[in-house]
C-alpha cells in the first residue's frame, strides 16, 4: 500500500486573497479511439478561475508539472 499524501489545507477550500492557495486535479479522459487522454488543472481558490492546466496522452509528472508551469507563466 503506498502513502497517503498529507492534506495540506486542512480540507478548507476557501482563501483570503488570489494567488495564495491552489489545488489541482488530474482526470482521465475517456475517449472515442482506443487511448486516454490526462488533463491536469489548477484552480485559485479565492477567485475559483483556472489558473494552469495541461493535457496529455500519458500520466508522467510531466503533466503536473507542466499545469504548475502554466500557472507560472505570464
């Protein structure tokens, strides 16, 4: 069995101001064709906006990695 990630924000998903507390998601897609595809996102918790995503055909922790980076960039 492999560990339990610890719940950071204490189940508490609200935030006092923009750009203070994220969460992410990352969802198979179910297809038409034969393969899925992964979308990952991160969601501001105070303005409920989109703040990064990225989507792939593969879950690798580029795919995290990239919703974080487009979070990130200007």
């Amino acid at each position: 069995m492999t560990a339990r990630a610890p719940d950071l924000i204490g189940r508490n998903f609200t935030a006092a101001a923009p750009n203070t507390k994220y969460i992410g998601d990352l969802t198979a897609c179910p297809p038409k064709a034969e393969t899925f595809c992964y979308l990952t996102t991160v969601v501001d918790l105070a303005s409920r906006r989109l703040a990064g995503w990225a989507i792939a055909d593969q879950m690798r922790a580029d795919l995290v990695t990239g919703a974080l980076n487009d979070l990130l960039s200007p």
